[in-house]
C-alpha cells in the first residue's frame, strides 16, 4: 500500500494484526497497521466510499467483471470527490456473495486458468498499480497522493463553462435505497423466492451503473416510500421496511410473509 502511495487500511474482523509476526512482515509501513480501522463487517467499513471495487477470480453471468487494467479509466471520472475502496478477501477463499453485492465494480486479475488465485499481497500491489497508473497519465505533471487528485469538472458545451464534478452517493447512502427498493418490491410480490438472489442482484447492477448522487437517491427514496403507502392504502395494511433487507438479510422477514401467503391462496 504505501509503495503506491495508499494509507486507510481498514479490516473487517481481523485477526492479530498488530502481532509480532504482522510488523515484521511490514517493514517501514508499520503506521499503516498502527493507524488500521477496524470494523464488525464490510458494510460498516466501505459506508462512506462513493465507490466500492470487490476483487474476485470468481465470474458468473449476474457478476460481469474488469479487467483491473481497465479500473483506473473507470475511477478516473470520481476520483477528488471523495474515498474508493478497493475490496479484497481472505486469502483463502475470498470474497463471499454478500461481499461482492455490496460493490458497485467487480475486477479480476488476468492470471492463467490453470491456477487464478493470487497471493493477496500481490493481489493489493498490482491493483494498486495498474489504477495509480492510469490516473497519473490521465493527470500529467500532478504527483498523486494515497491517489487523490483535484475534482475534474465537466465543461458544458452550449456556454463554455465548467460545471462542479457530479459524484455518487456514498455506498452507505445507495444501500439505503436498495433496501427500500428490495423490501418494496417483496411486499408487493414483484420479487420471488426462487429467484431472489439473481433478481436482487440485477437491481443491485443498475444502481451500480446509474451512479446516483445523493439528491437522486434521496428522491427515488421518496417514491418507493409513497408506492408503499399507496399500496397499504389500498390493501388496508401497511407495508414495513424488513429490518433485515440489504445484502446482510435481504428481506428475509417479507420473503417468508409471502411465501406464507403464496401457500394459502393454493391450499
């Protein structure tokens, strides 16, 4: 981290980390250990990011990947707005499913299928690289630290003025949202237990494509809160937010309401 200029390390549930054996295995880093954020789960530490980047070796068609070379052209536009994470696991078996649907941005490190898995170590340098690289170039002349460069804004064609940059939201912002979205959509039976997971991740793409920025999450926030009024209006019942909507339950409560009442219009 610290050869590529990055210091906010933070850690989920980490194990001895300021052990003998982790110090001396950062020489000349060990502030970065010392100054480590340690968080309870992913989504706690990656809240106040605008962009989340999981890493895997993992593909799947309702997970499409990047090549890590092409990460630092997708960043370029959101870099100076504030904090990107880049996600990485466990060494051993990586990044879970509820891992990876918290990140906007899947990437992969071209390796030989033979083999894909990489040292993590290595994994973090070459990551760290191929985005440090591509940023530099596309910011000739301005030395990048922890990889912050000035906010780019956009010249607007018709008067020739440059516009303020227009950012995400935060990651914790657009988990809001799709938990509003997800627990909606099951209340109203649009979303079915068997297929679920690919339906809620589907969702979870467009909301990573869109890039909303706060006011535009707070505002379809606003609507999903009407379409459950309106609903519970016209059903005489009111629709509530699962306590356990989002990528740590995903509407387990609603699911098994609907399930329920699925096997009663049957019976």
């Amino acid at each position: 981290m610290k050869n590529m200029g990055l210091a906010d390390l933070r850690l989920v549930r980490p194990c001895r980390h300021l052990s003998p054996e982790a110090r001396r295995m950062a020489p000349g880093a060990v502030e970065i250990l010392e100054g480590a954020g340690l968080h309870e789960n992913l989504a706690d530490a990656v809240g106040d990011c605008l962009r989340v980047v999981g890493f895997t070796a993992r593909r799947g068609q309702d997970r499409p990947l990047s090549d890590v070379r092409e990460l630092g052209e997708v960043l370029h536009p959101i870099v100076g707005g504030g904090r990107i994470a880049l996600v990485f696991g466990r060494e051993d078996r990586g990044l879970t499913n509820r891992h990876l649907d918290l990140c906007q941005e899947l990437a992969t490190i071209p390796t030989a299928s033979e083999h894909r898995s990489l040292n993590l170590a290595q994994a973090v340098l070459l990551a760290c690289y191929e985005i440090r690289r591509v940023l530099s170039q596309r910011h000739q002349g301005r030395e990048a630290s922890g990889l912050v460069f000035p906010a780019q804004g956009k010249k607007d064609g018709l008067r020739g003025n440059v516009s303020p940059a227009r950012f995400p939201c935060p990651s914790a912002d657009l988990e809001g949202l799709l938990e509003d979205a997800i627990s909606t959509l099951l209340g109203i039976g649009y979303l079915r237990e068997e297929q679920f997971d690919r339906q809620q991740r589907i969702l979870r793409r467009i909301a990573g494509k869109a890039a909303l920025d706060s006011q535009e999450v707070r505002f379809l926030r606003g609507i999903l809160r009407k379409v459950r009024w309106w609903v519970g209006r016209a059903h005489g019942l009111e629709l509530e937010l699962s306590a356990h909507a989002g990528s740590d339950g995903s509407g387990r409560e609603q699911r098994d309401r609907n399930a329920t009442e699925e096997k009663g219009r049957k019976s």
